[in-house]
C-alpha cells in the first residue's frame, strides 16, 4: 500500500511558496459555501495589485465587505489606519480575528458579523472588497452612504 509523503517546502515551485505563506496559519479545513457566493483569493500578486490601485493613505478607514479567511484583509491592515470588515460567516470571523492576532494587527481591525446588504456602515474613507459578482450588483445602490456622501471606491473584484 502506498502512503503519502509529507511535502517539503523546498520541493514546492518558488513561485507558489507565497501562496503556501497565505494559508500556513489557517488551522482548519474550511468549506466554502458556493451558493453563497463564498470564494477566497489566494493569488498574491493580485492581492498586491488590488491594494496598490486602491490608493489606501496610511490615515484612511477601510470598509472591507466579506474579506472570509482575511488574505486581502491583512494586506489592507498593513496599508491603512483601520479596517472595518463586514462578514456574515462566524467561522470566517474566527480565522480572521486569529490571523490578525497572529500578525499583530488586531488592535486595526474591526469585525462586523452581520449582513452587509442589511447593515448600516459605520464612517469609512473608502471601500476596497473582492465580492461576488451577484452581491456587488445587489450592493452598488447603496454607493451613497446615510449622510449622503459618496463613497470612495478603492478596488472590488468581481
């Protein structure tokens, strides 16, 4: 009977070790709910591109909607002065809150465990997110917050 071989590191392409770094601190199997629209983006560079072409100034409040296991989220705490993640998934909010723990960066970070079609926002300067194609149509009415200002639109991905 042929067992499997522990993976080396070394052995992984240099170029997919960053994605191997992404999830290293992930500790659990996680099922994604595709009906819901749930997809995590693991691609490095992308995640790089979305936060450079967003502009992000070291003093702005990011407004992040469904930022799941938080690749794009640990990216944006570094560049920013806050993050406000919106995510519905309390085992999403578990790995995130523990990644940022991890990374130092949990005092950045704001969690809201709710509906983001169903949620007033709180005050933000901009919104960078990686959402599903279906959501972002639902959710593109609401670009003019309760006071009436517009928002900034960082970068979503669709």
């Amino acid at each position: 009977m042929l067992r499997a071989t522990k993976r080396v590191p070394a052995f992984i392409p240099r170029f997919l070790q960053p994605l191997r770094q992404l999830h290293e601190d992930i500790e659990e199997n996680i099922h994604f709910h595709k009906s819901k629209g749930q997809h995590i983006l693991t691609n490095p560079r992308i995640l790089d591109t979305i936060v450079t072409k967003s502009a992000i100034n070291p003093t702005d409040t990011v407004l992040e909607i469904g930022p799941g296991t938080g690749n794009l989220t640990l990216k944006l705490l570094e560049a920013s002065h806050e993050v406000i993640a919106i995510e519905l998934d309390h085992r999403m909010v578990h790995i995130l809150e523990n990644r940022a723990i991890k990374r130092g960066l949990r005092s950045k970070l704001r969690v809201i465990t709710k509906d983001a079609l169903r949620t007033e926002f709180p005050p933000f300067d901009l919104v960078v997110a990686n959402i599903p194609y279906d959501c972002s149509i639902e959710s593109s009415w609401q670009g003019v917050s309760n006071d009436g200002s517009v928002w900034k639109l960082g970068h979503t991905m669709n």
